[in-house]
C-alpha cells in the first residue's frame, strides 16, 4: 500500500526521529479501520514517540485520511480539527 504522504519539508525536519522509522516492518501504520488491534499496536509505537506531536499536527494540517499518525486515527484527527476550527472561530 502506498501511503497518502506528500513531500513537505516540515515532514522532513522531525520525522527523522519518529519512533516509527523502527518498526516499519513489524507494525501497520496505515491498518484497516476495523483491524483494533492493528491501530492499538501502531499507537503504542506513538505513544514513546519523541515527535508524536509534531507528527499529529503535520497530520492535520495536511489533512491526512488515512493511517495512524501522532498517536490518532482519522476519525480521531477530524475531530481535533474541527476542534482546532471551533477555537479558531471563537477566537476571532
């Protein structure tokens, strides 16, 4: 499978020290929705992930729609999107 990434250099710069880079062999990062104990055990990498958070925004700010990234599945970075929205509009 392919992944859904694009070239950015903000990608470029941090996830050279993604926990992921490790385990890319073993562990799924883009796993069928269904597949619960997939997602748990790609999340598990991201939870001692040095850049998970760097990984999440990248995520979100390029509006990735598939696969774990940051600790999140999609449905998980839509919502912290439109959260992200919300304080937006609220702030403005």
């Amino acid at each position: 499978m392919v992944s859904p990434v694009t070239f950015d250099v903000r990608f470029s710069t941090w996830r050279e020290d993604a926990a992921c880079l490790d385990v890319i062999d073993e562990v799924s990062f883009f796993p069928d929705a269904e597949d619960l104990s997939a997602i748990a055990r790609a999340k598990a990498v991201c939870a001692t992930c040095p850049v998970a958070s760097e990984c999440l925004t990248w995520a979100i700010e390029t509006n990735q729609s598939e696969g774990v990234w940051g600790g999140h599945t999609p449905k998980e970075r839509r919502s912290i999107r439109r959260r992200w929205i919300e304080e937006i509009e609220q702030a403005s």
